[in-house]
C-alpha cells in the first residue's frame, strides 16, 4: 500500500474512533465509512488499492481480515469508492471518553469545539508529516457524520485531502474485531 494512502487510511481509522468515542456513544462495534477525495494520486491510489483487495482469494482476504482484526481494526471496500472500517469501543472507552491512539504516524489530536451535537477538532502527524481538522456532528448516540481536511505533502509539494464519511454502531458485540489501544497514562 502506498505510504499516502496507509497514512489516509490509518488516520481514518484513529480520527473516526476518536470521534465515536468523543461524545456519549454505545459501546460495541462500529462501522465508519469514509469517501476520500479531492487529490487524484490518492483517488488513483484508493482505486488501486480496492481493485488489489478485490483479487484477493477467499484465503487471502481472510488473512489480511484477521490480522487487522487483532489490531483492533476491520477494514473493507464500501460502496461507491468509500473505505469501510469496523472498530470496537468497550464500555469503559465509552464512559471515560477516552480516545485510542494510532501505533503509527506519531499523532496527536485536539478537540478545539464542542457545541450540542458538533464537535470540531484538529490533529498532526510527524511520521509521515500531516495535519488537518474535522468536524463531526451526532445523528444520535448510535450514528454521526464526518467532514476532514487532510493536508500533506507529496513529492515536495502541499496537497488537500478531503474525508467525508458516517459512523454508525452495529452492535454491542464486537466479535472478532478487539479494542484499538488506549493512551498510556502519563
């Protein structure tokens, strides 16, 4: 996978359970389902990616299912070019509000807006270097919506990523998929 598009996946994953954790949500499993756009060599890169994931045999993509489940992650092509991930929040991510961390990328996040059912936030990567800011607003404690803008740099020059995406709770089984890992405390 391409190091743009592992770093656009992997930020989707840690920015969307930031967020399902960041309001009062259920605890369980949740589906996050992320669109990205707004930069041909990503899109060109996603559509590659899928088109891979797509060839797999039933043995391969089940391997590759199980070893990003024991990372706290199920990841699958979506409908219409959208990234689907699953990730689990137990019950006491869920009362804490605490966030998981991303094992790679060097993040940090930063709630900087929180009104009734809206919250804003920014974040920056060091590893490969990133930053952005997203804004998600909660249908209910069950299912939000989500707008980012990623900004990075790619062969020496600044480019826009845009995430628009859903997160919706599944259930309060998580099954296979185990919880991504909590901030060491400091």
């Amino acid at each position: 996978m391409r190091p743009t598009v592992h770093l656009l996946c992997s930020s989707m994953m840690l920015l969307a359970a930031q967020a399902a954790v960041a309001q009062s949500t259920q605890p369980g499993l949740w589906e996050i389902q992320s669109k990205v756009g707004g930069n041909p060599q990503v899109d060109q890169a996603m559509a590659q990616m899928q088109q891979q994931m797509a060839a797999m045999s039933p043995a391969q993509r089940k391997m590759m299912e199980d070893m990003m489940a024991r990372q706290g992650v199920g990841m699958s092509a979506g409908p219409g070019g959208a990234m689907t991930v699953k990730v689990c929040i137990t019950p006491e991510m869920a009362a804490k509000q605490e966030m998981p961390v991303q094992a790679e990328g060097d993040c940090t996040t930063r709630v900087t807006h929180r009104t009734g059912s809206t919250l804003t936030m920014s974040f920056t990567c060091s590893n490969p270097a990133s930053s952005g800011e997203g804004t998600y607003t909660w249908r209910s404690d069950k299912a939000y919506d989500m707008n980012m803008l990623v900004r990075s740099t790619q062969n020496g020059k600044p480019v826009s990523t845009t995430i628009k995406g859903s997160g919706r709770w599944l259930s309060a089984d998580c099954g296979q998929i185990k919880p991504l890992p909590m901030p060491s405390k400091k």
